[in-house]
C-alpha cells in the first residue's frame, strides 16, 4: 500500500563547494540520498543517474523480498549506467556516489545502502545509526584502533572502502528490512551533515516535533552554522505522525532537480599563470575509492602516525625532563659558590652551599670544623651562629671565624 505520513527532502551546496553534487529524493514510498563524488561534473552526474535509475521504485511492493530485490538490481543498474556514461565521457571517469535508500511496505522499511552517507531512526527519545559507513575510519574503529570521537576527525575520514562506481557493475550493498511504526521519524543525509552536526544535537533537532519541512532546515542551519565544508542533504521521513501530508508528487533535490534531466556540465577551463600553473577552481572531491590493495598501506600509514605521535610526545617529555635536570644542575652548581658559618652540634663550622633545602635534599654540606667549641662562645654569639651568618666567599666566610674565635678568646 502507498506509505502513509509526511516526508521532506532538502539541498544545499554548503559554504565552501562551488557547486553541489549531492541528490535527494523524497516520494511516496521511496526515500534515497546519493552523495556523488569525481570532480566538477562527474559527482553531479553519478548522484543523478543513481536518482533516476531508483525513482521508479517509487510505488508499493507487496512484499517486502520483493522491494528488497528490486532496490539491489536498481542499484547494479545504475552502476551500469555508470559505467556506460564513462564510456561515452571518458573525462568523467572516476566518478561515483553513495547511495541509502529506503522503501516503505506496510509496516516495514527495507533499507539498501553502500558509501558514507547515513541512515538514522529516531523513535521514543532516542537516535540510532542504522547503516555502517564504508569507509576507512570505520575499519579502524571496528578494529579498536580509534575511537568514534577520533573517526571524525581522523584525517582519513573521507576515504571511502565502498561506493557505486564506474567501475564495478557489481556492487556490494548492504541490504536489510526492519520494523517501523507510527511514531517514527527516520532521517537520510549525506557526510555535509553528519560529518559536522554531531548526534547529541540531531537527536534534539528530531525530537522538537516539528512538521519534517522544518526540521529538515533546522538541521541545515546547524551545518551551516558549523562552516558546511561540503554539500548538505537531508531527508526526513516520519511515519505517521503528527503532520500528515499525502502527495503524489515525489521532492527531488540536488544535482537530480535539472529539469533537463541528466545533462553533463562542460569541464571549465584551465587558467595558467607562472605561480600556479594549470590550477583548477578549489573543488575536489570530497570522497577517494581507494583501490583494495591500497587498504594495507593506509593502515600501516596510519600506523606509522600513531608511532610518530607517540615518539614526538616521548621526545617532548625527555626534553622537558632535560630541561627541568639541566635548570635544577645549574642552580646546585650556583649554590655551591656560596658559604656560611653555622655550627654542628658543638662546633662552629664553615658550610658550603646556601642554608636551604629541597624536601629531605640538603643544599649545603660541612666545608671545614673550625674547632671553636660553641660553649666558648657568649649567648650572644652562639645563638648567632646557630642561627647561621651568610658569607659571599670562602674567604670571607674565614674572615667571620676570625671574628669569632676572637671572641672567644675574649670570652676565655
């Protein structure tokens, strides 16, 4: 039967593209966000083609097998039509997009999806990621290398293990159904949102209540707010609910929207200078494919990183603990430069060092018993030298024991 509750579908190119290659498709059963990679043309065009070839599920299935089946041979169609446009448009090879899609049948979602942009649920309070992206930060989490927190900004983030391409007609998607019910509300969006927007602040985004339309661009907003460094689209998708909207009319979004359909956008030209020769406008792709082979050599990248932070921070420690041995070494040598005459327990004696010390480390230690018995000494001058006299030389310090043992010869 025809999906009952309320959709919204929206676009952006975000602040730092120059144009966008995302898609977005919001219809009566059907649900697809693509996430299109390769260039000024070729993401635009991929994201397209997987829209076009997927809009004709947009009806009901009576059952949920038979939705399954019919979103994996659309999605190897479209692979197809990758391939086949590459053939024609040689430049545009390297292409691709993601691709998470979702139709309702009765009271269930089948889901397909292959790439990093995301699928969540939010039901009873509460925001679940349903899909797992296909990217190379994903494996190190999955390993215990990373953590999520880490994934997000790891600088490989965007390195994607999977995609539909232009180069395998075979694709290996995720596939699954689950249960859904009224109350639901199911988010699609491409890495434009997730990759800046964070799930504590979706999840309070989802559960305002507002009709889909408007929590759609309050979500935007957010991306925007938080620099939008690549294309924004979302999909928001509530079952039942309290904003029930009925349409025949499918939302189309994105690159998908041209109203010529699929039209491949001349390449711009190159402008050279002696500075930067044959430099293109700033729009990379946002997303690699990687070759198979290439995953080894990214972990052991990412390996060697971790053994670089790791040295670098050892390095760091050693050198402040250098620092701090080298400061406290120059210092020890500086009180070893001063003399004072205080008194052991019945002596006077001249010490070299300074009268302090550092917890249990004395600062001074016995130079020379001068052999002047304290109890020769008037009260006066015991209690002083007990209570220490500061010398600025050796000689000087000798000069102070002169003094004294004249008074001690006065006061024998």
């Amino acid at each position: 039967m025809v999906f009952q509750g309320s959709s919204a579908a929206i676009s952006h190119t975000g602040k730092v593209r120059s144009n966008n290659q995302d898609s977005g498709y919001a219809g009566s059963n059907l649900f697809v966000v693509a996430d299109g990679m390769g260039g000024h043309a070729g993401g635009d065009v991929a994201s397209s083609l997987a829209i076009s070839r997927l809009e004709g599920l947009d009806r009901p299935f009576d059952s949920t097998s038979e939705a399954e089946r019919a979103l994996r041979d659309a999605i190897s169609d479209a692979a197809v039509d990758l391939v086949d446009t590459v053939g024609v448009r040689p430049e545009l090879a390297g292409m691709g997009t993601t691709v998470s899609a979702l139709i309702m049948v009765d009271d269930y979602a089948v889901i397909a999806h292959i790439g990093d942009s995301r699928i969540y649920l939010y039901r009873d309070g509460a925001l679940t990621q349903i899909t797992t992206d296909h990217t190379f930060v994903q494996r190190l989490v999955d390993s215990g290398r990373i953590t999520p927190e880490e994934a997000r900004y790891h600088p490989r983030r965007s390195v994607l293990m999977r995609v539909l391409g232009d180069m395998d007609t075979d694709p290996e998607l995720d596939t699954f159904i689950m249960p859904t019910q009224p109350g639901d509300r199911w988010l699609l969006c491409s890495d434009g949102l997730s990759g800046v927007v964070d799930d504590p602040h979706t999840s309070k985004a989802l559960g305002l209540g507002l009709a889909p339309g408007r929590t759609a661009d309050n979500l935007l907003k957010q991306a925007l707010d938080g620099g939008a460094p690549d294309n924004v689209t979302i999909v928001i998708v509530d079952v039942g609910g309290q904003h029930p909207l009925f349409s025949g009319t499918p939302t189309i979004v994105g690159s998908a929207s041209n109203p010529v359909g699929v039209e491949v956008p001349a390449a711009a030209p190159r402008r050279s200078s002696w500075l930067h020769p044959n430099r293109q406008a700033a729009n990379e792709p946002t997303h690699f494919e990687p070759a198979p082979e290439f995953l080894e050599e990214l972990i052991e990248e990412d390996r060697r990183r971790a053994r670089r932070r790791r040295v670098g921070w050892i390095a760091g420690v050693a050198l402040v603990l250098v620092i701090i041995a080298g400061a406290a070494w120059i210092g020890y040598q500086w009180t070893q430069t001063r003399y004072y005459v205080g008194a052991d327990e019945d002596t006077v004696v001249i010490y070299q060092g300074v009268q302090q010390s550092i917890g249990p480390i004395s600062l001074s230690t016995p130079y020379e018993d001068t052999g002047i018995p304290l109890d020769s000494l008037s009260d006066f001058a015991r209690a002083t030298v007990e209570q220490t006299i500061s010398a600025n030389s050796l000689s000087h310090a000798r000069q102070i024991v002169s003094g004294i043992s004249d008074l001690a010869g006065g006061g024998g």
